[in-house]
C-alpha cells in the first residue's frame, strides 16, 4: 500500500484531482465525507457541537446546519480550535479504519485539505503528498459560484495554511489555476511516478520482511548455541 496525501486551500480543485486519480485505479479516502458522516443525526459528535455552539446549528429536521455552523466555528481562532478538538478525533478513527480497508497492493489517496495543520504531517503519515494550487481570485470565484460568500471565503483562506506552508512538504505541486484539460495532463503525468512509488515501496517491504527474517534466525541459531554451551 502507498499512502498519498492530497491537499490544497479551499477552492482550489484537489477533489477534482481526486476524481481524476480514482479514474485511474487510486483508491479514495475522502476526509471531507467522513467529516459529514461523523456529525451526523444522532452522532456524539454533533451533540457536543451543540453544547459548545448551541441549538442554532441545527437545522428544522435535526440535522447539521453547516452554514450556521460555519459562520460561528470560522468567527475566531478559538471558536475553530473548539470545532476541530470536537470533530477531528472521531474524523480520525473513522478515517484510519477506512485506509486500513483498502487493498494491500492499493495506491491509497487520502483528500485532506488540513494535511500541513494536522499531526499527520508531522508523524510523515504521508509518503508522496500532492498539493493543488489556484491564484486566490480563481478559488474565491469558484467558491462564490458554490454560493460561498466572498467575505466567508476569505476568512476561510485566512485560517488556512498558505501556498508555501503546504509547499513545504509537497512531493508534487499541480497548478489548478487553468481548464480542466491542462489539470488532466498533468494528473497523465503524475500517475505513472505514483505508480513507481508504490513499486518502490513494495521492494522496500519484501527486503525488511527479508532482514527481520535474517535477524530472527540469527538469534535462534545463537540463542541454541548458548543452550548447547557446556556449564561449569
């Protein structure tokens, strides 16, 4: 299994990216669904969201209200930090059980837009990470056609990393600030250096199956001759 990190601001295009690895054989593990599921109806998620937030964020039928969550949880530091210490536990147990899903042999991408913030950037989770960029006016422009307003959008921005940040621990930069074609060609390009990496990585833990195998015969033969060795 490899495990490839995809990341990039809001609005920047990487669930498209993701779309297009998963037409090429890449097994998805989407961070953005998970986080849905986890505070849905009736989760212990959600109750603790409203306890903090308060019954605003719920919508007539009982469900999240994502737009009223947003407006409180982006509103300042603390009201984001409160957000993220009550839902990133259970995004992460969720999330690690679905990667330990996928087939062994799997190139595994795991769309996390918070990858340069979290622990798992940290810990090297990751062994390629994939960061998608687009020019700031392009992200906003996309996220106003979603019905995000500008001032929101910017203050989303605002509390992510930057450009550079991510940057920082890329392996592959793709530039989304053009039309789908060229994004695909360069998807058509990255594919095959992923599909190597995860040939390299096999290679690796079939020679450390084979040294941990060298090393526990070694100790039996030399753990036998001690046995063998005449008292006295």
């Amino acid at each position: 299994m490899l495990l490839v990190g995809l990341t990039g601001g809001i609005g920047s295009g990487k669930s498209t990216v993701a779309r297009l690895l998963a037409a090429r054989g890449a097994h998805i593990v989407d961070a953005d669904a998970v986080a849905r599921e986890v505070v849905e109806r009736g989760t212990p998620a959600l109750a603790q969201l409203v306890e903090r937030f308060g019954p605003e964020i719920l919508a007539a039928d009982g469900s999240l209200d994502r737009p009223a969550l947003g407006r409180l949880a982006f509103a300042d530091e603390q009201s984001r930090k409160d957000l993220e210490g009550i839902t990133h536990p259970a995004i992460n147990h969720e999330f690690l059980r679905r990667v330990g899903e996928a087939p062994q042999d799997a190139i595994v991408v795991c769309d996390v837009p918070l990858i340069f913030e979290s622990q798992q950037a940290r810990n090297r989770m990751y062994r390629e990470v994939i960061v998608v960029e687009a020019p700031k006016e392009v992200r906003l422009a996309r996220l106003e056609e979603r019905g995000v307003p500008r001032a929101d959008a910017e203050q989303r921005m605002s509390m992510q990393a930057t450009d550079e940040e991510r940057r920082s621990i890329a392996t592959h930069v793709l530039d989304n600030g053009g039309d789908h074609a060229a994004l695909e060609r360069q998807v058509d390009e990255l594919w095959p250096k992923l599909k190597a990496a995860a040939e390299r990585a096999a290679r690796e833990r079939e020679e450390k199956k084979r040294h941990r195998g060298s090393v526990r015969s070694l100790c039996a033969k030399v753990r036998a001759r001690l046995r063998l060795r005449p008292r006295g």
